[in-house]
C-alpha cells in the first residue's frame, strides 16, 4: 500500500497506482483485516474513481471495481451489487483479455451466485493465462468436486503439489 501511495506521490496523474492502491486495499482488508470494511470500500472507491477518471479505458480499474462491487454484495446479499459487478469484470475483459485477476474474481462472484459452471470456465481462462497463478490451484479442485468431478479436482491437486512443493494448500 505503501508503495502504491508513494507512486502517486510521485505522479498524481498514474491511473494504475490507483488501481493498484486499491487493489491492496481491498485484498489486504480481506486476507487480514488490517482495516476496517467500510474504510476499506471507501478507500478504494475513491481511488477507483480516480484511476477512471484519469484513463476511462484502464481495465484494472474496472477488475478491482468489480471485486469491490462483489465484497459490498457479498456483505448483504441484497441489491444488485452482483450485477454492477459483473459489468464491471466484463468491461474488463473487453478492454484487456489477458488480465488473469479479473477472471479469478469474476469467478468468485459467479461461485457466489451458485453457478459453478461459470466460476469454473473463469478459473479455467485464468490458469491459462497465468499458469503459475495459485489462486485457481486452490479453488478449482473444490469446484470440481462440487460437480462431481472427483478425478479432476484430484488432478489438479496434485499438480499444484509438483509445481508448488512447499505451498501447503494443496496438501490439506
């Protein structure tokens, strides 16, 4: 977070540092709790907002705009939190494709909504554009054995186990 502040410090106008910055803020805020949620949302939409009002076509902006949409949303499960972002992601995807966060996002917004399916073809798009990414390695087997996909999730399991020796997610 640190760092993200002291880019736009640096440059006031680089839209990515704000993007970044509340990238962090959110995913820190979830992983750890290190603030609060409501500082945490307000944090980032502000620097939301400006990351968008400085470049309207920056599709990191409008991931992490999706992944504060669905951390509101999944605080009451009322609204249509799901469907501001699910636009969001989708706008993302439009103006950059190769972004793997937004389809492991997406996914988990998709897993929210019980559409398994969905999640699942995400998660997949994003193991293949970042095959070393870790976060499909741990959500994908799940979702395959929700599906009843017992060999696949125990593929992939295993997988992570040789690309990732000493992550211990896989082994539990």
């Amino acid at each position: 977070r640190r760092q993200f502040e002291r880019a736009i410090e640096l440059d006031p106008e680089y839209a990515q540092a704000y993007a970044g910055l509340a990238e962090t803020i959110l995913v820190t805020q979830n992983n750890h709790g290190s603030i609060g949620v409501q500082e945490a949302h307000d944090l980032a939409a502000r620097a939301i907002d400006r990351a968008l009002e400085l470049d309207p076509e920056l599709a990191e902006a409008y991931a992490v705009r999706g992944l504060l949409e669905s951390q509101k949303r999944s605080l009451t499960r009322v609204g249509t939190g799901n469907l501001a972002a699910a636009e969001s992601f989708e706008r993302s995807i439009e103006l950059n494709p190769n972004l793997g966060t937004t389809y492991v996002w997406f996914s988990l917004l998709r897993d929210a909504e019980n559409n398994i399916e969905a999640a699942v073809d995400l998660l997949t798009r994003a193991m293949q554009i970042d095959p070393l990414g870790r976060i499909p390695y741990n959500n994908l087997p799940g979702l395959y054995a929700i599906q009843g996909k017992s060999d696949k999730a125990l593929h992939l399991l295993v997988k992570a186990m040789d690309i990732f020796p000493d992550w211990p997610m896989p082994y539990k």
